[in-house]
C-alpha cells in the first residue's frame, strides 16, 4: 500500500510569489492535515479536510489556504510568500470519520525555501 | 488548548542500553489519544506508540513501550536494547477526541552511541 505523497519534495521561490504543494493521501483515508515545521516553532497544525470540506483550521494568516478534492487528494497554497513562509510542510492523511483518536501517517514532506 | 511538553532537548545512550524519554502535556479533555513519533535525518515522521486514554494498560510495541499516568499528565516513552537506527527526533503528540488538529512537544533529539 503505497503511503502519503507529497510534491514537490523541494522548491525554491521569491519573496511575493505563491505556491501550490500537493499531497494524494493513503488510499482509502479521507482526511488530510497540513503541518509547518520551522526550527523556531516546531511542528504547527494548518488545516484538516475532510470529503472536501476544512474541518479544523490553525493560527495562520489567510494567506494559506487549502482544499480537498473528491478523490481525497488536497492542495496547500501560500500566496505572497514571506521569508518566515521557509519551511517544511508536512501533510498526514488518515481514515477518519465519525469516530475519532485516528493515527495520521505522514509524508516525507515538501521543502519550501523562500528567498 | 492543549500543551504538550518535552524537557529533554536532547539524550543520549549506549547501544544495546535503555532510555526513557519524558512527555508532559496539559488538557481539559478526558478522552484523547497520545502518540510518539520519530524523525530521523530522513524527516520522515513515522509513528512509533499510540496510548488511548481511556485504555488503562500501558502500550508497548516491540522494543517501545510507554509510562501513562493519566492523573499526572505524563506520557513517557522507553526505548529497551537501543540500536543505531533509533537516532532520532522523537516528538511527543497528543490527539483530540475528534478530528486531527494534533498538538506536538518541541521535541527529544536522541543519539544512540555504538
């Protein structure tokens, strides 16, 4: 069973540009979170969906956004990147629902540089 | 809001020896879930124990297994017959009763020395 998958694994981008990250998650999962991990402030939780809708989101400003396709699979986007946007993005799917204490597997990540 | 607390920035130990990593964490709920992942070089986070809370029993899986003191919010993780490929970031997590907004400790950089 193949596990999460995240691209690009690295990218590099200017100040003010805007980037998309995919993630398609384990098949058969249908939620998926987005996390930042920066040195200075750990592991923070962005967002969950879940059958395409934002289920939770975190402390981050507007300009990250998500959404989640019919086939489970979602998209990240960080418009007017910032220097402080650098980071690794983490995106984790599990099998949700209505019950809940799901384990979320995650992928190996995606590299953001911004410069 | 949940808190999750990892004092030990960084430890060390033998192969082959045993190491006990500390997890604290602070929350109004009685029912949640609490994880250790690791991380290593790779940044590939990779689950490594899950503790139900209501579940009295202390998890174990294989050479891993946790101290849960539900009373003391207090979630340890003991790595017995340490090898080299334990070296890691190992992050203390907690998971709400619903949904996936997990809250993560800042982390546990081990060594495994040969």
């Amino acid at each position: 069973k193949a596990g999460v998958t995240q691209t690009p694994r690295y990218l590099i981008k200017t100040r003010g540009q805007q980037v998309t990250l995919s993630c398609s998650p384990i098949s058969g999962h249908r939620s998926v979170s987005w996390y930042q991990q920066t040195p200075g402030q750990g592991l923070q939780f962005l967002f969950e969906y879940f059958s395409e809708t934002q289920r939770n989101k975190g402390n981050f400003p507007g300009r990250f956004s998500g959404r989640q396709f019919s086939n489970s699979r979602s998209e990240m986007n960080v418009s007017t990147l910032e220097l402080g946007d650098s980071a690794l993005y983490l995106c984790a799917s599990s099998l949700a629902g209505s019950h809940s204490g799901n384990t979320i597997y995650f992928g190996e990540g995606s590299w953001l540089t911004v410069v | 809001a949940q808190t999750v607390t990892q004092s030990q920035p960084e430890m060390s130990v033998q192969e082959a020896e045993t190491v006990t990593l500390s997890c604290t964490y602070d929350t109004s709920e009685s029912n949640y879930y609490l994880f250790w992942y690791k991380q290593p070089p790779s940044r590939q986070m990779i689950l490594v124990i899950r503790q139900e809370a209501y579940k009295q029993q202390n998890a174990t899986e294989n050479r891993f297994s946790v101290n849960f003191q539900k009373a003391a919010k207090s979630f340890s993780l003991k790595i017995s017959d340490s090898q080299l490929g334990d070296t890691a970031m190992y992050f203390c997590a907690f998971g709400p009763p619903t949904g996936n907004q997990f809250y993560f400790g800042t982390g546990t950089s081990l060594t495994v020395i040969p």
